[in-house]
C-alpha cells in the first residue's frame, strides 16, 4: 500500500508564500506549477501542501470555511486539478493538508449548528449546556458561548476560530457529551471520509493530516483516537489503496499503530527532536556533543514499528524557528546529510535548501505570532521582492528578507550583511547548499539501502563523536547493500574503529575529507561526513 513511500523525497510547499504568479502578493496554484522544474532539479518527487482550501484565514488555512473549494487567493478547483496533473505528468506526487480537527466559525456546518432547532448538522460539533465555566476537558483548548441564539457553548481547538469537530468522548461524564463511537460521532467520521474522497478522486495522492492525534476528547491514551484512524485507513485501503497517510502526532508508537503510513518526530513531544538541528543542537560545532537521548528514543520506537510504517525527520515546518537560525549553511550540510540517509521520507521545509533564514521581530500574520518569521516568501532570486512577486512591496503576503537589515534580536549571524540566499545563485554555485542537498537526494535515489524502508542501526552510542549509523536492505544479490553514514559536526577530528580489515570498506561519498586508515580507523576532519559501502 502505498509503496511509492519507498522512494520519496518530499518538500513542504506554503503556498501563499512560494511563488505568485499574478502580481497580487501572494502566493498562487499557478506560481507553484511554474516552479516544478525547480523541484524536479532538486530531485525532490513529492510535495506537502498546506492548506489550500476556502479559508477566513485567522489561521493561515487551518481554519477551513469551505473543505470541497480551493482558496480564490490561490485558484479555483479546476486550477487545483491542473496542479494535480502537472506534478504528476513529472511523475511526482502532491499530499494535501487535511485538517479533520475543527472548522472555521464561519463555515456552513458551524453556522447551522449554532441554530436554535436541530438540523442535520446539531451535533457535528462539540456543544455543552450552560456556559463555559466549569470543569476543563482534555483537548478542548477554550469554549466560546453568547454569540448565537443556541444556548450553551462550543467548545474549539487552538484558536478561537476553530470550533471543534466532533468525534465524542473516550468516557462519557456529561449529558452533552457522545461517545466515540456514537452514531453523531461516527457522521463526523463519514463526513471526513467524503472530503478525502473528493480531493482523492479530483487526482491528489493522498493527506498530511493536522493534529491527527487529538480528535477523539479526554483520550488519555488516544486508543479511541487510534481506532477511528484505523476506520480510515480502512475506507482508504479499500477505495484507494496507494492514497499516503502521513500525521501530525509526534508519536510514532500510536501514529503508525491507528493507521498512518508515516509520522513526524516534531518540536514538541517525546522525541528529543530539537536536539539534532535547534536547542543546543549536536549538528552545530557549538552545540551539545551528545546525541543520547535522541537515539535512545528513536531505537525504542523504530524497534517497535518496525515493519508497521515510517517515522519522519523533517528539516522544519511552518510551526518553528528555521534551522538556519541555529545552524550555518555548512553545518546544514551535514544536518541534510543525515536526513538524506535516514530511515523515513525526508520532509524539506521549502527554503531550507537555501538557507533561508528565520527573520526575527516579524508582526504576526494569520495566527503566526513567533512562526511568522518562517513563513517569509521564497526567495528566487535578486530581482524584486527576491523573484517571488511583481507587487508593490507594501503589498506581500509578508515581507522578503531584505539582506540581513531587519531585527536580528540577541542572534549573532556572521552573514547578516552578505545578502540574501536565493535560488538562482545558489544553483550556479557548485559549492552551495542547494547543490549539496541535490547531490545527496541523487545519492539517496540510487541506493536502495538508504529506501524510506530500509533497515537500519546507530553504532555509535551517541556520547561525543562522530555520529555512525548503518543502513541495509535485503534485496537479491544485486541490488543488496550495506552502508555506513559517519557525521562529525565537531570542531576537531573525530576518529571511528571500523570492524573487519582496512579494505572491508570503501568510501563513496564525503565531505570535507575523510580517510580510512591502516589499522582501520576512519578519521573524520571537524564539520566532515562519510557514506562508506560495506564490502564485506
């Protein structure tokens, strides 16, 4: 099911800050399809699309007004369809953002829920009796109440722009409340299942889905959660058995068992994620020179999902500080050298192939607040607004990052007055980061021991350096293969003992150098990698 995961290199595209095509400032379906050779010359072959759809946009998207009409900022439904087969005429796939969670306020199904007589559409959202004081639920951020003429109050996620959906009650306290498997939830459930149909059958391949894990409401274990997904992957498996189901959890141990192709280590949880790119990060020659914690989590949930789905490292997303605010561009070097061979599809946060920088003391745009500043347009360019726009500059999306002059805070960047990335320069520069990440995303493609699905092991322990990990599939004679990936994002030279003879191994790719020497000792020079076949 859904095997084109095996090989997938994907690239998280906002799209009303990727490319406009009509002069408006913001970003459109259009602009996106001009730039699909771009993608194809990275040798990225699948997209992730935020939300496109009908939107008041207190939330960027997340907040949809209409789930079966695209955005007009970015086209109409047939412009959307056009995409569709655009990517996949290159032989890409396209994944769109699903958000099941909540609604807008002004969307049609919260409208007639909030009237007084029952309607088809009463119990499509989490109501309680009397007012919103009283005792708090687990995931229920807030409650709204006194602005309809139903008495009582609905209860929303996040924002309060987003009333939430409802899927019912793990356990039942209230009279109000239904259970998760009540027929009102269970339409709530049908209700999703006919949006993905919809966008399914228009031509996309398949959904990232926003805040998978928390539909089903005082879920202390998310088991009822779980099981509705698993309905899903049901329905999908039947009607569309290569549609992906990649979620936001942040918890692979229950994202991959409720069904979900794939899930997203994230900024918060328990995966010690921001250890590798962002807190004290290990990729940094400044940062921590351990990697323990991270390690001992991820091979307690890859042991445990092994053959049940993937788990994803992603450069960034929409939801957090840019790595280049924490890492060089040479340090982002050896990030994506490890994200290119990882198990998992490798997710790239659009930008982040150049460089792009967090640009600090941004007002908030759309339910931004401190995520503003990644969500800046992409910059192609150094013609106007970066290449991203002919508008007037007053009149985009948001602003471009104008060469380092904008509020830099406590942040100390040596190339805050070098000018910005771009695209254009970078892929002229045979030495740049962009034609680093193509270099190993050609790398990864042809290999099938670095598969999303490959087998994999750390043999380092992850106290100091360098990093060391093994890759391996169990393909026929021909195409099996073992792989060594050594990273040492130190300031020194970090040595590694390889097991068996001095010629056991090879080196096929690096940076930076690297040698192996008599005695079977790899040395790594400060801020260096190594991919080395086993030929043993």
């Amino acid at each position: 099911m859904a095997h084109w995961l095996d090989k997938a290199v994907f690239y998280e595209i906002y799209p009303q800050s990727f490319c406009d095509s009509n002069g408006d400032g913001i970003g459109d379906f259009a602009g996106i399809k001009s730039k699909i050779p771009y993608l194809k010359s990275l040798g990225v072959n699948a997209v992730w699309m935020n939300p496109c759809y009908d939107s008041s946009f207190y939330d960027a998207g997340y907040d949809v007004r209409d789930h079966y009409k695209a955005a007009e900022r970015y086209g109409s439904n047939d412009d959307l369809k056009d995409l569709f087969e655009a990517f996949h005429a290159e032989g890409m796939h396209i994944l769109l953002d699903l958000v099941p969670g909540h609604t807008a306020i002004d969307n049609p199904w919260f409208i007639e829920s909030s009237k007084d007589e029952v309607n088809e559409y009463t119990d499509r959202f989490i109501w309680r009796t009397g007012g919103p004081w009283g005792k708090q639920y687990k995931g229920i951020a807030n409650w709204l109440c006194g602005f309809s003429e139903r008495p009582g109050a609905a209860a929303v996620n996040c924002f309060s722009s987003q009333p939430a959906l409802n899927y019912g009650f793990a356990n039942v306290t209230e009279d109000w409340q239904f259970s998760s498997d009540s027929p009102e939830a269970e339409k709530t459930r049908l209700a999703m299942q006919d949006i993905m149909s919809y966008w399914l059958d228009m031509g996309c391949d398949g959904f990232r889905v926003d805040m998978a894990g928390s539909l089903v409401k005082e879920d202390e274990d998310r088991m009822e959660t779980m099981k509705l997904w698993q309905k899903v992957r049901a329905f999908l498996d039947e009607k569309y058995p290569d549609a992906a189901l990649v979620s936001e959890w942040g918890n692979p141990l229950q994202a991959l068992q409720a069904g979900f192709h794939m899930d997203f280590l994230l900024h918060g949880g328990p995966s010690h994620y921001m250890d590798l790119f962002r807190t004290e990060p290990y990729f940094s020659k400044s940062g921590r020179d351990e990697l323990a914690e991270f390690m001992a989590y991820y091979n307690d949930a890859y042991a445990k999902t092994a053959g049940k789905g993937l788990i994803c490292i992603p450069s960034g997303n929409h939801d957090m500080v840019r790595m280049r605010d924490t890492l060089t561009p040479d340090e982002m070097k050896l990030a994506f050298a490890f994200l290119l061979t990882m198990p998992g599809c490798p997710f790239i946060y659009y930008g982040d192939e150049i460089a792009m920088k967090y640009i600090h003391g941004l007002k908030s745009k759309e339910g931004g607040y401190d995520r503003t500043g990644s969500r800046t347009p992409m910059q192609w360019s150094k013609d106007k607004n970066a290449g991203f726009s002919s508008a007037d500059p007053a009149d985009l999306y948001l602003p471009v990052d104008d060469m380092g002059s904008y509020d830099m805070g406590s942040k100390d960047h040596a190339d805050a007055d070098s000018g910005y990335p771009n695209a254009t320069d970078q892929m002229a520069d045979p030495d740049s980061l962009w034609n680093h990440i193509r270099g190993l995303i050609e790398f990864r493609l042809a290999h099938p021991a670095l598969d999303s699905n490959a087998k994999f092991r750390f043999l380092s322990d992850g106290n100091g350096y360098p990093l060391v990990y093994e890759r391996w599939n169990d393909g026929d004679v021909s195409s099996a293969e073992r792989l060594i990936i050594a990273i040492n994002p130190s300031a020194e030279t970090a040595d590694y003992s390889l097991e068996g003879a001095p010629d056991s191994c090879r080196i096929l790719l690096s940076y930076n150098g690297a040698e192996i020497t008599d005695t079977g000792i790899m040395k790594l020079p400060a801020g260096s990698y190594a991919i080395l076949k086993d030929l043993a």
